[in-house]
C-alpha cells in the first residue's frame, strides 16, 4: 500500500477554475481558447496558494491534516467564484505517520546497533512502543529458504505461537499470509513487539530489507521489516543457545481519518 493519499485533483480542478461554466460562447477551436485561458503565470499563482498553505502547516498538505483541509476549502472557494457549486464528498481513510525517528538495537548477546532505511524498516501501520524484550520465534521459520516463494507459512495459525509470546519479541518470516496476519497473530498472542525478516529466495528478491505495509491501523505495538540475513543471525543466536535481548521504539500516528473529494459539474 502507498503511503497516505494526497490532494492529487487539486490542480486538475483548478485547470477549469478560469473558465467559466458552460452556457457562455465558446470559441470554435476550445483546444485554443483553453491553451489562450491557462497560463502558467495563472498556474503559478494557485500553486503558491498550495504552498503558502503547506508552509502554515508544518510543510505539508497530506490527506488528513489541517494542511489538506484548507486546501480542500481553497479549491472550493475558487470553484464557487467560477461560478460552479462544488461538492465535498468525505471518505474514511487509513492515516499513518511516523513523527520521529524509530530506534532498534539487539542489547544482548553480541550487541548491535540497527540502521533505520539501511537494517530495519518500520511497517506502515505500526503502533507505537518503546520495549525491550526478549527474542522468541514462531514455528514454521525455514532455515535454509524454501525454493519458492511462500514456503514458509509462519505466523498465520495460532499453533504457529506455541509457548508464551506475552512480553516477547516475536521473529517471524515472510510468507503466505499478509504481514498484517502475522503482526496481528502476535499482538493476539501477548507479543510486545514483532519482527517480520523477509523470507530468503535471494533468486526471486526475497532476501533484501524488507519494506512491507500492514493495512490498516489494527496495532498497538511496534511491527519491523528486517533482511533475510538479519533474521537468520538473531534465529542462529538464539539456537547457541543465547537469550537475545532487543530494544525498539516507535513514535507513530495509526488511525482512521478522512479525507475528501471536491466535485464540480459544469451545466451541460
């Protein structure tokens, strides 16, 4: 899933706001008199509006935050000086946003710093958390990868979470079921947190640092993406055998918020 939807029809709609609605002569090459009508002096002037509004709120316009509101209402005053009676259709959306930078560290043994963008990603619709805890896997991770993608089904039945997850910080891999699935199988399970690694088959691109959105905003707790190799060295630490010991911090906005469409019809 892409990050939050932005105001995208802005600029299309405003393309028409010089032009008044139908009903007025037209020209007999509209072609014409529409490049004569938009000029970028008159694009500039709305997209210094846009962002003469993003700068009032905190650099951006994203779908769900004040900057979009008042974008929404800067369009529709235009329209309705145009001469147009807009429409604003609100809609229900999934809103995610990390506020600060997000900390991974293994504490024991062997400790090591994790790099955010570089050894760790955090999932689009992870809660927020600051944990330290112990590792725990769930059954069905493959050591070596299995020769296709999907192999492993970890994490996507309760048996999968066999022994007491409450506290700990559940390592699964990819595959078969959604990330969303596997985080929240785990949630369910007492999990303080979760790290999904991606699952291995390096000849399918299933072996890199692993970006992955959950979908919806259903967690209160941090979800990682991590490499197949990272995955592999905390499952080889932990059959030494070691208990390792993590710290994770996530700062997040997972929510549901809304957003809008403005619609405009001409007479005809």
């Amino acid at each position: 899933m892409l990050k939050p939807i932005r105001l995208l029809v802005a600029a299309a709609i405003l393309a028409c706001v010089a032009i008044a609605p139908a009903g007025t002569s037209a020209a007999s090459d509209p072609a014409a008199q529409m490049r004569k009508i938009i000029t970028v002096k008159g694009m500039l002037k709305h997209e210094n509006a846009f962002q003469k509004i993003a700068n009032a709120n905190g650099g951006t316009r994203v779908a769900g935050t004040a900057g979009f509101d008042q974008s929404v209402t800067y369009v529709v005053n235009k329209l309705k000086g145009a001469g147009y009676k807009p429409v604003v259709q609100t809609f229900d959306f999934a809103f995610f946003s990390e506020n600060s930078p997000p900390e991974f560290a293994r504490i024991s043994p062997n400790p090591r710093t994790y790099v955010d963008q570089e050894s760790f990603d955090t999932m689009d619709y992870s809660g927020s958390g600051d944990v330290t805890g112990n590792v725990m896997e769930v059954a069905d991770n493959l050591f070596p990868p299995g020769p296709e993608a999907s192999s492993s089904n970890a994490g996507c039945e309760d048996a999968d979470f066999a022994g007491d997850f409450t506290g700990k910080v559940a390592l699964i891999q990819r595959g078969t079921c959604t990330f969303h699935d596997k985080a929240l199988n785990a949630q369910n399970h007492g999990a303080a947190a979760v790290l999904i690694f991606n699952e291995g088959q390096a000849d399918l691109g299933r072996d890199g640092l692993l970006f992955g959105t959950l979908g919806a905003p259903d967690f209160d707790i941090p979800v990682l993406g991590l490499s197949f190799a990272d995955g592999q060295e905390l499952h080889n630490l932990l059959i030494a055998p070691n208990t390792v010991t993590v710290h994770i911090k996530t700062d997040t906005t997972s929510e549901i918020r809304q957003a809008a469409n403005v619609l405009a019809d001409s007479k005809g």
